[in-house]
C-alpha cells in the first residue's frame, strides 16, 4: 500500500484549496480513480456512424449498421464527476499559470460526498457484414474506475488540511466505499436480425469478453464515526477501516505484465419502425427507421483475484493530530492496531442497464433519449460502479459528417451540455464541455477523441 503521494512540507504547502484539490488527484490515484457508467463517447455512440462505439452500449447495433465495415485506430474517453469541489474551468484553462484556487474553487461538504472517474481507451477494433442478416466485430480496449463513495465531507477537508481546523466537528462515515479496478479486455461481438418485416426491424447481438485484470485497490470503513476536538487537536473515532490490494498492483505505476484472467458478457436488443419500407427488396438502411429502440445490459462478469491482501485497522480510539505529516498511511500505522490477511477476491464488472429511444425529426435531424444505471451493489468494495445518468442528444447526421449537443443529468455534477462532431474518419467531443466555460462551479468534466477507417454502405 502507498499513500505517500500527498508528502509535503507545511513550509511548502499550497493554498488549502490548492491542497483539495491536490488529494482529490491523490484520491484518483490511490483508491483507483471516482458512481458512472459515466457514460463514455457521451453523444458520439449513438450517431448511425459511429460504428464499434455503438456497440460498446448495444451489441446489436452490429447488425443493420450503416457502414460495412468499421476499423477503430484508438480512440479515447475519460470522465470524472464528484459532489464535493467545484472549480471555474473557464478560468483554468485561460489562465493556468495564473490560476488562483481558493478564488475560483468551492467545496459543498456533506455526510456523503461522492467522488468518481471514468477511462475507457478502444484499441485496434474492427466490424463487419458477414451477410444480409449477421455481422461480427473484435473490439480491444483498456479501462479503469473509480469511485469514492458517501465519505464525509468534513473528515474529506480536514484530512486534506491536515488537521488544521480551529472549530470541532463531528463526522460520520459509516457506509464509505471506495473502489479501484484497471483491466483490458477482448470482446467478439456478433448481431443478427431477428424478425425482419416490411415495416419492423428487431435485432439482437452479443459480446463474449476476455479479460485481462491489472488489479485493484478498495476500501471500506464500517461503523467509522467520531469526533475532531481542535483546542487540543484530538481525533476520537469508532469503527473500522479495511483496505485491499490485489497482489503486485501499483496505483501509481500500472503494469499490464501480470494480468488475471476473467471473462465478460455483454447483450442487447434494437427495435426499429420503418413506415415506408413496404417490401423486403429495400434493405433496411436505405430506408432511415422513424425511430429505433434499444435496451442492453453491458459489463455483466467478474475477474478473480489471488493473494489479495487486506488490512484491518481498528479505529476505536482516541489520537493526537499534532504530528499530522500529510502521510495517511504513516499516521494509521503509527496510531491504530491493525492486522493483515490474504485473500481471494473477485472483481465485479460496472455492470449497466442501457436505455435508448432514438426519434427521426427529418431525413438528417434525429434527437435521442439514453438512460444508463448502474446494477451493481453501491455497498460493496468489490464491486466497480457506474453513476446513473440521463441524456438528451439533438444530432445531425449524415454520412461524412455528424454533430450533437448531448444535454445530461449525471448524478454528482448534476445538469450538464456539451457537444461533438465526427468529420469521416475523427471524431472530437465534450458532453460537458459548454455548460463547464459558462459556468464557475464545474463538478463534473468529460473529453473524448477518436481515429477510424469507416468504409460506408453504397
């Protein structure tokens, strides 16, 4: 275990802003990243061209694409979405060198703060018709997540601040959870049409994973309550804290060498109504559906974990913050009893319900509706989670080019607008990009990019 990143003299330390900030990075990298699908490609996965990044959320988007074939160069995303600090991003990204943190920056501290990241990165990838009604695809990709669940907000700032406050406080922080978990994966997909009528279309299509875990962090604190006393700077404290690391795994330096084997499913199903397409000559996609519905359930699956170790800490006690150094890892070893234990664990997949209804304003126009929410349990550390969210995504579409304005309510971060474009084989885009250079109170923030060869229908 490391918990050394946040070592810093008190003569050199930043701003207590600066500082938050600084543990919330430091929180990223030790207890795994922060509770999404966040949702990768935010707006970009529903464009009829998008190819491989559709069937990332539905599998049977494999079918009746499009395109007849697709090859992902790489392609990238990273979402992060927490409830606690807020920053104006405009102001960062004007003025980085310059950028004053307790000016542009606020905390909102809770009994249950919630932090959360989200990488998805899509290797070599490729898809393909094998005939009128099948199509089969490879898709490689790198992940890590991390959420930090219901921590209070109060023992989030003063363990930032070192101890610092000069008002008691009392905390409670009986239900914490925080989970890291990297992997890569190999998923064969395959789609085919089910029901073909004139005027409906229902596929249906699966992916088969292969995973490769790099490892995990988590942490746990049951019962965990207590009270800061300032006038003579003591910490009393009920409970437990247990923290985990699948074996060899390194936070701050992730090796993709000694990876553990498990295996992954994914499965979904798309409806579509094509009023004018009245015989069975015409195929699907020369006549564009009036609407199309989907529903899918990714991430379905775990990775087992030899030899993880697990080390207990018992909190019930009273302690001295006047030696705080900025080390958590040295001030628990110095202060609780504690005992140390392997296991073997098993990591569970973010499992995710997906939800899409996609309408047809006019030939090139179309506006969708996506849900995502997280299934697995929000309670339990061996579990990697999604955060619920909601979008809204007005697009144009066409074959070389497409642009969105995805609208979501994520939540952490709450209301959110950004937008993106595909331009033949790039594609750019931001699902909170907009709302973050209007706003100085920016909790959540997304980017993705991406490089293809789309080969298109004749």
């Amino acid at each position: 275990m490391n918990l050394n990143n946040l070592e810093m003299q008190k003569s050199t330390k930043p701003p207590r802003q600066a500082r938050r900030l600084i543990f919330f990075s430091f929180i990223i990298l030790v207890f795994g990243f922060t509770n999404l699908k966040a949702q990768s490609y935010i707006g970009h996965a529903v464009d009829n061209y998008s190819g491989i990044h559709s069937v990332i959320y539905n599998p049977a988007n494999i079918v009746s694409s499009n395109l007849r074939a697709d090859v992902n160069i790489v392609s990238a995303s990273g979402l992060i979405d927490n409830d606690y600090l807020a920053i104006n991003i405009s102001d960062l990204i004007e003025s980085p060198d310059d950028f004053d943190f307790d000016k542009a920056s606020a905390e909102s501290p809770s009994n249950r703060n919630n932090f959360f990241f989200n990488a998805d990165v899509v290797g070599p990838s490729f898809m393909f018709n094998l005939n009128k009604k099948s199509s089969i695809g490879i898709i490689s990709r790198a992940r890590g997540i991390f959420s930090l669940n219901d921590i209070n907000g109060k023992l989030y700032q003063n363990v930032v601040d070192g101890f610092e406050a000069d008002t008691d406080f009392d905390f409670n922080s009986p239900d914490l959870v925080g989970t890291m978990h990297v992997w890569a994966e190999i998923g064969l997909s395959y789609g085919r049409i089910l029901m073909t009528k004139p005027n409906h279309l229902l596929t249906g299509g699966v992916t088969l994973k292969y995973l490769q875990g790099a490892g995990s962090l988590y942490i746990n604190t049951p019962g965990l309550s207590g009270q800061y006393t300032a006038a003579n700077e003591t910490l009393q404290s009920q409970g437990s804290l247990n923290y985990g690391t699948t074996q060899g795994f390194d936070n701050n330096d992730i090796d993709f060498s000694n990876l553990t084997a498990g295996f992954g499913l994914d499965v979904g199903f798309t409806y579509e109504y094509h009023p004018k397409r009245d015989n069975d000559d015409i195929r699907y996609f020369q006549d564009p559906y009036k609407f199309k519905v989907g529903l899918s359930v990714t991430d379905i699956g775990s990775i087992n974990y030899n030899n993880a170790t697990v080390t207990s800490y018992d909190l019930n006690d009273t302690v001295s913050t006047a030696t705080w150094q900025d080390d958590v890892e040295e001030f628990l070893e110095n202060n609780y009893e504690n005992t140390a234990s392997g296991q073997s664990v098993a990591l569970q997949l973010p499992t995710v319900l997906h939800l899409l209804l996609d309408y047809r304003l006019t030939k090139k126009i179309l506006i969708s509706a996506q849900g995502n929410f997280g299934l697995t349990d929000s309670e339990n550390a061996l579990s990697s989670r999604m955060t619920n969210t909601l979008t809204l995504s007005p697009r144009f579409e066409t074959k070389w080019f497409s642009a969105y304005i995805p609208l979501s309510l994520r939540q952490y971060g709450g209301f959110v607008f950004g937008g993106g474009f595909r331009l033949g084989p790039l594609t750019v885009g931001s699902g909170s990009i907009f709302s973050n250079l209007i706003s100085d109170t920016s909790k959540t923030a997304d980017v993705f990019v991406g490089l293809k060869i789309p080969l298109y229908r004749k």
